[in-house]
C-alpha cells in the first residue's frame, strides 16, 4: 500500500485520490473516467503502485446504464506538458 502522509494525516493514495475524484466528478462520468484519472494521478506521486479497474467500465457511476465505449488512446504519463500515451 502507497502511503501519503500529509501533516496529521496518513492515508492511502488510492483511497485519497479515488474519493477526491468522485467528489469531484459531473453528471455523466462513469467509471473509466474516474480510475484513469485516479490511476495517473497515484502513479504519478508513487510510480510502482498502478490502480486497475475491473468489470463494466464504461458505466455510469452508481447507476446500471451501461455506455458504449469511445475510441480511445489512454494517457500513460504526463511530466509537465509532456504526455506518454499508450497506443500500442
């Protein structure tokens, strides 16, 4: 487990920037919007821990309704205003 310590508090990364991201998420976001930005963000201050997602990714978060999935190329990294995708 990464851990941040900040202060008085000591918590997970994950479960620090998952709830961060939940909070901070609009209408419509599903669960791959919220994991690919928590994952970049925790592998980012701790680059051996690397969040995954399992099962039905591209669905609206707390609700049933499944999304078809976008084309799409993931951000591996960013480092300033360079990015790593990850395009095969």
């Amino acid at each position: 487990m990464a851990v941040d310590d900040s202060g008085d508090l000591v918590y997970g990364a994950l479960s620090y920037s998952l709830l961060r991201e939940l909070n901070d998420a609009e209408a419509g976001s599903t669960y791959r919007d919220v994991s690919e930005r928590v994952a970049l963000e925790v592998t980012e201050q701790f680059p051996d821990q690397h969040p995954q997602l399992e099962g039905a990714r591209d669905r609206l978060l707390f609700r049933l309704d499944e999304l078809e999935p976008m084309r799409f190329v993931p951000v591996r990294q960013r480092r300033g205003d360079r990015l790593v995708l990850g395009g095969g």
